[in-house]
C-alpha cells in the first residue's frame, strides 16, 4: 500500500519485548507584549496562559510530526484516521526513524491569527531505517510551515502551507532504470544509491469548524517523485477530505465518528520503475497496470469510561498499491485507547 492501512504499526516490533524512549525534548518560550491566549495542556504540552506573539524554540528527541502538519480533525492514529495518508500529508517524506522518531531542533514566531514555523531534524543512514545519520549540516530533512487562524461564520478554522526539502544519500529513480537497461537486469534502488540527493515537496492543509460538534478538513500534497520514499511512505501525490462528528447530537458526549476519502498517485519516474520490475520499500509487484490509489475510511468511537475508547475502523482500498490488478481490499480493526 501506498496510504498504509495502520497509523500504529511499529514496524521494529517483533515478539520479544522491548522498552524504547519516544520523546525527550526542551522546550523554551519568549514572550512579547500583546493579547494573550488559553492553551489546554495535551500530550506534548503544558496547559496555561501565553502571549499570541511570541517565539518558540523546541529541541531534542521527537516526532516531526508533532510540530508539523497538525490537523484538529485528522492527525492522531491513537484517536482519529488510521490510515497513513490521513494522519499526515501524504507526500511529506519527514525526516525519521524507523518509529518515526528524530533529533532536531524548530522555530516558531507566533504573531496573533499567524504562526511560523522552520526546523531541521536528522535523515536515517539508509531509507526507513533505525539508525539516525548525524551529519546533520549534510543529511538533514529540513521544513517551513506558515499557518493563518481564521473564523468563518463564526466557526473557528485554520489553514497551513507547508514545503519540505530533505538531503540524503538517496537512490534515483531514472538512474536504476539506466542501470537496468544497461545490465539487461530489473533495476534496482539498492544499486545506485551512492551520492547525495535531495527531494523537495509542498503540502495545503484545511481544518474548518461547522458548528461546536462537527469539523470538516482537507489536504493536497505534492512531491517532487525523483528520488526513493527516505523516511515516510510511497505517495507522490495525494488529496484527502474528511468530516468528524462529535457525539453530543445523539446524546453520546464522550462518542465521536469520522468519514474520510483519500486519493494517492505516483510521480512519472516512480511509475516507470514500477512497471520495469522495480520494488520500492513498501510497493512493487513486478509489473504495473497503474491507477491511483483511492481510500474510504470510516470509524466510530465508543466511551467505555473515563479515559477509555474502543473504536471499530473500516477501510475500503481500490487499487492497492497503484495497482489495477490487485484488490479492492477491505481492512477491519478494532482500537482500544486509555488514557492514564
């Protein structure tokens, strides 16, 4: 799959029990003179009063993705979309080990209804891979985000423009098939990766209120398909929507349902070294009768208790893996969340 079907996967899991360190990070906040704001304490952040203009410098061992691409309504694989193209941008090849962790630092200027946001974090050594490369002034992955608080209809919504460009000892895509052709042999990534590349792409994010129970969001991504998936998954392009409802209109307060639709596609070069034979680290059949990659995702969250949810999961995949001959597929999960 392109728009993997399970945001949780550890995929350096195995079955002897491990104990790891997720986060350790430093954060420091300069504020200046103006309005202030209430922020709810979350996972990753501490609950208080701040100045909406103000500088913000986080540093050390994290998720990218706790600082970038946030999404009100599509962002958390413990509680929201389960799918990886709706948990982030799908295109957004950050920086990360095979967890999905990294070591870096990023900047943030709050300034009223604006924010914005740079940082630079750690590439892995090879591609979706433990091991952090930390050269990081050679191999880095490297981000700006500006984001623009809105109310619409009185509903409060926001909208965040991203880009990315990461440098790493990559592998390109025409160069395996140069190979290939040259050698009469099924071109591949692992052969040629022996230089410095870099990859660059940019990201749309919508998230938009309807009313106290119900939230719309949206998202386009675009990357510039040249070189190997490092880091994320295998989506050159993707558009994604959604709606999440609240249960408070059925008189189910701690309930929440979502739906989403999810289109995935490939650059030309990616493409090219598919149908060659080629495998990618998560695609690859040998040949390719190529479509894009569409995805319908629906759950309902249920409260048990306080701090607990079960959540049924239903996702319906056509073309798996860009592939006409494959599927559709239909994926089913059960999640049981506790908070402590």
């Amino acid at each position: 799959l392109g728009g993997f079907s399970n945001g949780e996967m550890a995929r350096t899991a195995g079955s002897t029990l491990k104990l790891y360190r997720a986060r350790l990070f430093l954060r420091q906040t300069w504020q200046r003179e103006g309005d202030r704001e209430t922020v709810e304490s979350d996972f990753n952040q501490l609950g208080g009063s701040v100045s909406r203009r103000r500088w913000v410098l986080t540093a050390g061992n994290l998720s990218v993705a706790d600082l970038f691409d946030d999404n009100r309504y599509s962002h958390d694989a413990r509680t929201q979309f389960l799918n990886w193209s709706l948990v982030s941008q799908g295109a957004y090849d950050f920086a990360a080990d095979a967890r999905g962790y990294t070591w870096g630092a990023a900047l943030a200027w709050h300034h009223d209804d604006w924010a914005l946001r740079i940082g630079r974090f750690l590439q892995p050594r090879e591609p979706n891979q433990q091991s952090l490369d930390t050269r990081i002034f050679r191999h880095y992955g490297d981000q700006i985000e500006v984001e623009r608080a809105h109310a619409l209809g009185g509903q409060p919504g926001k909208v965040r423009l991203l880009a990315f460009r990461n440098r790493a000892r990559m592998s390109r895509f025409d160069d395996a098939l140069a190979l290939g052709r040259r050698t009469g042999t099924t071109p591949d990534l692992n052969a040629v990766r022996d230089g410095d590349q870099s990859k660059w792409g940019v990201g749309l994010n919508v998230e938009q209120a309807i009313d106290d129970d119900v939230g719309l969001f949206g998202r386009a991504s675009w990357a510039d398909g040249r070189t190997e998936t490092y880091a994320f998954t295998e989506i050159d392009r993707s558009l994604s929507t959604g709606i999440v409802i609240e249960g408070r209109r059925w008189q189910r307060g701690d309930d929440s349902v979502g739906f989403a639709l999810v289109r995935n596609g490939l650059s030309r070069e990616r493409r090219s070294y598919l149908a060659a034979g080629g495998l990618g680290f998560f695609i690859g059949d040998g040949r390719l009768d190529y479509r894009p990659e569409q995805i319908l995702e629906t759950w309902y969250s249920l409260g048990l208790a306080r701090g607990s949810w079960l959540t049924l999961n239903w996702q319906h995949i056509r073309h798996p893996a860009y592939n006409a001959a494959r599927g559709p597929v239909n994926f089913l999960a059960l999640r049981l969340h506790v908070e402590i």
